[in-house]
C-alpha cells in the first residue's frame, strides 16, 4: 500500500466509527454530504448492527434477515412495519398455530384441543 491508499484505509475506517456513533435519522442526514460520505453511510456495514438491535426479542423478522434487501432499506421497511395494525391473509397461513389449556379449564375444553 501506498502512503495514500492507506491514509485513505485510515480516513475510511475512522468514517466508520464516527458514522457508527449517529443515531439512524442523523446517519441519513449525513448522506448528503459527499459521494464517499453517502457510501459509507448507506453501507450495510452501517445498519446491519442496526438491524440486529431493532430486531432483537421481535418475532417474525425472518423476511428482512433474508440478505435480499440492503439493511438501510430492512431497517426502515422493519420500522414501518412495527406501525401496521392488520396482518395479511399469507401472514397468517405462515404461522404454526397451536393451543394451550389449562387442566383448571375443565374436561370439555381439554378433549376440544386434544
């Protein structure tokens, strides 16, 4: 490597630290500023631990983890998912769908699920 190329590894990976400190909106206001700015800031290097913390505990994540989409584009997709009040029709011939009942629930409903 050259003194340049590896000054620009150096400025590359301290972008990356600063860009990782930014809250979500902040890291999308910094695109703007320049193409090697935008770059760094979209990277899925960027929102991919992004997306793991939003995602941590939630259920029903799978179709963003797949990798199909970048991770700037799940995180925010996932987010405005979160708001949704319905669940579509294929949502729900996806789930496994099973039943638990309680011995105090009486012989009736125990021999319903059985």
């Amino acid at each position: 490597l050259g003194a340049e190329q590896g000054l620009e590894r150096i400025d590359a990976d301290v972008l990356s630290l600063v860009l990782a400190g930014l809250p979500p909106h902040d890291l999308l206001r910094s695109v703007p500023t320049c193409s090697w700015w935008a770059a760094a800031a979209t990277a899925d290097a960027q929102w991919t631990p992004r997306c793991e913390a939003l995602w941590r505990d939630k259920l029903h994540t799978e179709r963003w983890r797949d990798g199909a989409v970048r991770r700037i584009e799940a995180y925010f997709s996932s987010l405005a998912d979160a708001l949704r009040v319905e669940i579509t029709v294929a949502e729900l011939e996806r789930f496994t769908w099973s039943a638990r009942v309680k011995q105090s629930s009486g012989l009736a409903w125990q021999c319903l699920v059985a």
